[in-house]
C-alpha cells in the first residue's frame, strides 16, 4: 500500500472521530443555568418597654423601687393590661408604695388589677376573696407555734375547753372537771399578724404578736367567736405541701348542737302565741 493512500485513510479516521464527537455534543442537553436563591426576608421586630416585676411579689407585699424594672417586650405582644413606657413613662413612680392583692412572679409584666393603690380603699378589703371576711381573734406565743406563724400561712385551729362530767363510782356523786381539746377549723387563711399583713427578708424568720387575722365565710367567723367564748384557743401551723389554697376553711362543730331550746307563750292582741327561745 503506498504512502499516499495510508494517509487518505488516516485522514478519513480523524474525520469521522470529529464527526463522530460534534454530533455526540449536539445531542446532549444544554446545562442548565444556576439557580439563584431567594435572599431571607428579615423582618424587623419593633420592641416596647414594659414594665415588670424583677422579683417575686407575694401577696401583701409592698411596692418599692427594686420590685419592677423596664424590659423589652414585641410591641405586638403587648396586652392593653400591661403597662408601657410609650404610654405611661412615669408609671413606676405612680406604683411606688402600692400593695400586692395577687401574687406576681418574677418576670411578669405589671397588671394594676393585682395592685391596690395608696389611698385606694382599705388594703385588707382589697386582700380578701370574694365572699369572705376578715376576722381578729387574740394569740399568744404560746399558742401560736412559738412565734412562727406568718402572714400567707394556712393553720389548723384547736378549741380547749373545760366541760363538766358525771364520775362513774358509785360511792361518788356530782362531777369532775376535764378539759376536751378539738379541731374546730382546718386550712385557715392567716391575713395578718397584729397589724402586720406581709413578710419581707428583713422580718426574719418569726413573727410574735397578740392577734390574727383570718379569711373566713360569714358561718365561720361566727363560729370561730363562739370558739373564743368557750374555752382556749391554739394555732397549729401546717407544711405548705399540705396547705391547699382552693381548699375553704371547716368547722368541725356545730354552734346550734349545744343549744337549748324553750318554748314561750306571748299573749298578742288577745290570743296566745308560742314563740321559740335559743340559749345556753
């Protein structure tokens, strides 16, 4: 085979791989242009300062000015309830010296609903549920668990009583003396100790005065003078574990079983009348 023609079939082979590789690009796709994401939309949050509690405040406490501070709060988180700097800057001096009538933990924003205000009504009117009542009764260190009773505590109170019995031997008459302790009223309320209706870091750990005041319905106020008329009182303070808040106070004995009853006769415009008559 001459030169010639090995170079005419050489050159028809790099011919053909041209063709051969121009055709092959031509039938794969084209690529595809990157695909450019969308940028975040970044939306800014507009704040408002509201004013909070920047400690525990228990029931009674009194307002000064380490009990609130300003905090940033998303202006539209913010409930009509709460108190903003927009509205109300000088709020805080307007607080200073009201008295907590609804516990609020730390952090919470300030609502005026849990407040009594200086000068609103009476601060111990305000500290009282609905259909309650307030009522004092004196005490002693003795009888009030040493001293350690506190206002916000719940107590169990303890009637003794002197009550006259029949000696059982037959060689002797009359009667004796004994002395019967019971358990009148359970969970009760403490509202204050003398005229002291909170605690604070600085009053310690006890509290000794000569009255206290509880949260009673009417029927247990009633009874719990009663109480006072028979014999002693004592406090029994119970472990705040055991001391429910939604449980109502209970007498456990009732001022009409001891009652005597007579019958007398009124004569009312000529025609006799009996009427019933309720004593001890």
């Amino acid at each position: 085979m001459d030169t010639k023609r090995l170079i005419l079939i050489a050159g028809l082979g790099v011919a053909a791989f041209v063709v051969f590789t121009q055709a092959k690009k031509l039938g794969a796709p084209a690529p595809s242009a990157p695909v450019k994401l969308a940028a975040p939309v970044i939306q800014k949050v507009e704040y408002v300062k509201v004013l909070v509690a920047a400690q525990n405040l228990p029931l009674g406490s009194r307002l000064n000015e380490a009990a609130f501070e300003w905090k940033q709060w998303p202006a539209e988180a913010v409930s009509p309830a709460f108190i903003s700097n927009d509205l109300r800057p000088g709020a805080d001096a307007e607080l200073l010296g009201a008295i907590v009538r609804s516990p609020i933990v730390q952090g919470e924003p300030i609502n005026e609903g849990k407040l009594v205000k200086a000068g609103d009504s009476g601060v111990m009117a305000a500290l009282l549920r609905p259909g309650m009542r307030a009522v004092t009764t004196r005490i002693s260190v003795d009888t009030a668990a040493g001293g350690f009773i506190q206002p916000g505590d719940r107590v169990d109170i303890i009637l003794t009583q002197t009550v006259q019995r029949n000696r059982n031997a037959a060689n002797q008459g009359g009667s004796q003396r004994a002395f019967v302790s019971d358990t009148v009223f359970e969970n009760v309320h403490v509202l204050a100790i003398d005229q002291t209706f909170s605690t604070s870091p600085e009053s310690g750990a006890t509290k000794i005065g000569s009255t206290a005041t509880f949260e009673m319905s009417q029927g247990d106020a009633e009874l719990l003078q009663e109480a006072v008329a028979k014999g002693d009182l004592s406090l029994t303070l119970r472990g705040i574990r055991n001391s429910r808040a939604s449980a109502p106070t209970t007498a456990t004995f009732d001022k009409e079983e001891e009652d005597t009853q007579s019958i007398l006769t009124v004569y009312r415009g000529g025609q006799p009348q009996q009427v019933a008559i309720r004593g001890n």
